[in-house]
C-alpha cells in the first residue's frame, strides 16, 4: 500500500506542475513601451494618502470686515464771549447741527445750539407748535444766527379748525403756508438773521414730489421775513434729479450720503447739508471760513438787517459819442436830460451841422487870412541940416 500511494504522488505533482506552467510569448511593441495589462493594473494602484487636516478659521478671519470708524473731530474749549448759532427742525435738523458742530469744532468763539425735535413740524401743532415755541427759545438763547430745517415729518393730516385735511389738498396747503409764514414772522420780529435750510430728496417717491412742493412753501416763507433760503436738492440728486445713496461729498469724494431706509442721513450726508449753510452763516456771523473776522466787516446783528442803504445812480458813457461828453459830470450829479447839450455827434445826425474843423486839418476850407501889411519906411520930416 505504501508502494501504492507513493507511485501515485509520483504521477500527481508533475501534473499539476505542468498545470501552472504556461510558456512566456514574446512581447509585442505596444507592451513593450507600455507594459502588459496585468502591469498596468498594478502601477494604477498607488498608495492613497491620508487626507488632509482641514485648516481651522481664525476667529479674525471669520469676522465681517468692516469700514474703519471715521476720526471724531476735536472740539476746543469754548469762550465765555462765544457767539450762538441757534439750529431748530426736526431730525433732520438734528443732523445739520451734527454737521455745524464738525463745521465750529476748533472755533471758540461760535457755539452751535441744538433744540430740534425729532418728530416735530408745522402738521402736528398739538404735539409741537413751532410758531409759538420759537420765542422762547431766542430769548432763552440769545443766538447771534438761528439755523431752520423743517418738513420732513408733514407728510401727514393736518387738522383745519373741525376737520382733517389730507397731505396737499388745497385747504392743508392754504393752512400749512400761513403757518410756516407765522414761523418765519416771529423770527423776523426777533431781529436775529436766519437761515432756512430746505429739505433733500428721499427714496420713497411720493415724498420725492412732495419735498419739492414744501420746498417752495419754505422759500417764499423764508424771503418774505428777509431770511436766507438754501436750496440743497441738487446735493442729493444725479443729473437726472433722481435720488442717490451716494454721491459726492464736500471734496467731491465719492462717499456714502443716505442711509439703507433712504431717509437718514450718514456722518458725511450731515456734513453737506452743514456745508451748504456755512456761507450764508459767515457772513451773517461777520468771519471767514478760517475764522478770522473780516477786515471792515461787522456781523450782521449789530447792524439793522431791514435798512436800506441808498445807491447812487448815473447814466451810462455812450459808446458812440466821440468826445466822450457824457463822461464830464460826477457821480450823483443831478441834471435834465432836456437841457444837456446836444453832443457834436448829435448835432451831426439830427441837425445836419458838422463840427468845426481843426485849423490846418485836410478838412479846413476856411480862407487863410491875407499875411500882414509890411510898414512903408517912415521919411524924415524935421528939416535937420545934413552934413
């Protein structure tokens, strides 16, 4: 048996030797430069890299950027002397003597006095009557000018005597100018100068068209009670007249000027409208820009701002008069036109009489004088003896 099973082994490992045996066939070109298949296969089989850590945020680069804040304008002690700007209105007003205080910050001689109210105007007299709340005011103050702004809260009913009118109906408007008119009087009959800044254009459209009419009402108020208006739509429009978030500042650097809502307005819009009422405001405050005052200059409320001072009139030289003869009389000299003589130019052209000429001239056709007679020798008549 034993003899058996190891015949059998014999005849059973050759067999399975020549299974696994296979000849090797020759390579063609293509495997050649490029492999076989199977060894293809196992160089695609490269060793995965572990993934990599993924980089944890900062907790500063996870923040929002934001816009640095602007610098806080420095303010300087303010005298004892100091003179007051008066600024009243509603909140826009409010703004504009944010802008007026960054407009005075380094002068210690002008101080800005803010007693706006926020949700006040000429509609509502039973929350804030204006007309009759101004005098107290100036003669608690005692400003040396008063800044106005007012309207933007009026686009609302206005009660006339029993009745509610709505916005721009003829009697809300017949009402809301004679009261804007009586607001403008009281600060006339105070006899402190002011000025009346008008209102901007807003992203909502119906108070765009509404803004343009109270513009006029506070136009006509304003120059009526001799006060200064200030138109500053223009600032706040394109060259369409359509509303804008941002525009130019006071440098003309494109800046952020309206807030989101379209309504308020950003540190830079506060800004212009204070740029806006600086002119008028030197010269009523009697200073320059700089402010120095102005040599020869007195501020305006020392001086009456209703006088009127007389101006002296003359005629214009004619252009055409050769001589100039309208150019002989003084400043001021009064005369009759009906007895000035006739320039030689006129007497030419109305009467036909040229004038006289230059003697020696090409146009001298007078006689030349015959010359002078010589004188004959005298004769001697005395009869003296000649030696």
């Amino acid at each position: 048996m034993l003899l058996i099973a190891l015949v059998a082994l014999s005849l059973a490992v050759p067999a399975a030797l020549a299974q696994d045996y296979q000849p090797r066939r020759p390579r063609n070109l293509f495997e050649f430069l490029f492999g076989t298949p199977r060894e293809r296969v196992i160089q695609q089989r490269a060793p995965e890299r572990p993934a990599a850590r993924p980089r944890q945020r900062s907790k500063s680069s996870s923040a929002v950027a934001r816009p640095p804040a602007e610098p806080e304008t420095p303010v300087v002690e303010k005298s004892a002397t100091a003179k007051t700007v008066l600024v009243v209105g509603d909140f826009m007003a409010s703004g504009l003597a944010e802008g007026l205080n960054d407009v005075f910050a380094q002068n210690a001689e002008i101080k800005v006095v803010d007693r706006t109210k926020g949700s006040s105007g000429f509609a509502r007299d039973d929350f804030f009557d204006w007309p009759k709340e101004i005098k107290p005011m100036i003669d608690a103050e005692k400003p040396a000018a008063i800044v106005v702004m007012l309207g933007s809260n009026d686009r609302q009913q206005m009660r006339v005597g029993e009745v509610r009118e709505q916005p721009l109906t003829e009697a809300w408007t017949k009402e809301y100018e004679a009261r804007s008119t009586a607001f403008a009087t009281t600060l006339r009959e105070s006899k402190v100068p002011f000025v009346w800044v008008g209102q901007p254009s807003f992203k909502p459209k119906n108070m765009l068209s509404d803004m343009l009419a109270f513009n006029d009402v506070y136009r006509k108020a304003a120059e009526g009670a001799d006060g200064t208006f200030v138109d500053i739509w223009e600032g706040f429009v394109d060259e369409n007249g359509a509303f804008v978030t941002n525009g130019p500042d006071m440098n003309g650097q494109p800046v952020r000027l309206r807030s989101n809502d379209g309504i308020n307005l950003t540190k830079a819009g506060k800004r212009k409208i204070a740029f806006y009422a600086e002119k008028p405001l030197y010269k009523i405050l009697g200073i320059t820009p700089s402010g120095a005052p102005i040599p020869g200059v007195a501020a305006l409320p020392q001086a009456d701002p209703h006088s009127r001072m007389p101006v002296d009139r003359t005629l214009p030289v004619s252009l055409d008069d050769p001589e100039l003869d309208g150019g002989a009389e003084l400043l001021g000299q009064k005369f009759d036109p009906k007895d000035k003589p006739r320039t030689p130019a006129e007497r030419l052209a109305i009467d036909g009489i040229a004038p006289d000429p230059t003697p020696g001239r090409a146009d001298d056709f007078k006689p030349s004088a015959p010359p002078p007679a010589t004188p004959a020798p005298q004769t001697d008549t005395t009869g003296a003896l000649r030696r």
